[in-house]
C-alpha cells in the first residue's frame, strides 16, 4: 500500500535539495510519485533528484512571483519531456493553491 501511496501523482517540493524538503520528496518518490525539486541551490538540487531517481530539479526564489512561474511552466515542460520523448505531449492542467501546485493528468485521480 505505500509503495503507490502517490502513483500517477506529481509533487512540487520547494526547498527540496535537502533537509526536510529532501525527506518529504523521498517519501513522496518511494512512494511511487513523481517530484520536482524546487530550489535555490541547482548544483545540491541536482545531485538530490538523481539521488531520487525519478524527479527533476528545478531553480527558483519562491520570493519572486516572476520566479515561481517560471518555474512551474519550467516543471511542466520538464515533466511532459520526459513522459512523451517523441515531442506529443498530452495536454495537463496545474491547479494552483496557495502556493501550491498540484498537477494531474488526463484520468489520473
């Protein structure tokens, strides 16, 4: 049952390049998810999403509006690459609250 506690979902984890954040997305990847690191620190961010095996980093100062969408239209591009390498990618919808993102997929839960 943990082991697919998040299949098919995707989480954004800001800070995710190590402490607490780094904890929550190993959590989230053992537990079958999809996570994007998100961070100031690219090299530490990097190295942590290797380390997670599936999972992305992404650069960005949640201080900055501008930053943070960047970041995500950066997260979604990213995430679609990897899932449609051929370049068709299916159109997906991110939900924003509150400063979170949560994205699903056409017939996903």
């Amino acid at each position: 049952m943990q082991a697919e506690l998040f299949k098919d979902r995707t989480a954004i984890v800001t800070g995710g390049a190590r402490g607490i954040g780094l904890a929550c997305a190993a959590k989230i990847a053992a537990g079958g998810g999809r996570v994007a690191l998100w961070d100031r620190d690219m090299d530490r961010a990097r190295q942590s999403a290797a380390s997670l095996g599936d999972a992305i980093a992404v650069e960005v100062d949640v201080t900055s509006e501008a930053s943070v969408a960047q970041a995500l239209a950066a997260t979604e591009d990213q995430l679609a690459a990897a899932r449609h390498p051929g370049g068709q990618r299916r159109h997906h919808r991110a939900q924003h609250h509150g400063g979170a993102a949560i994205r699903s997929t056409p017939g996903s839960r």
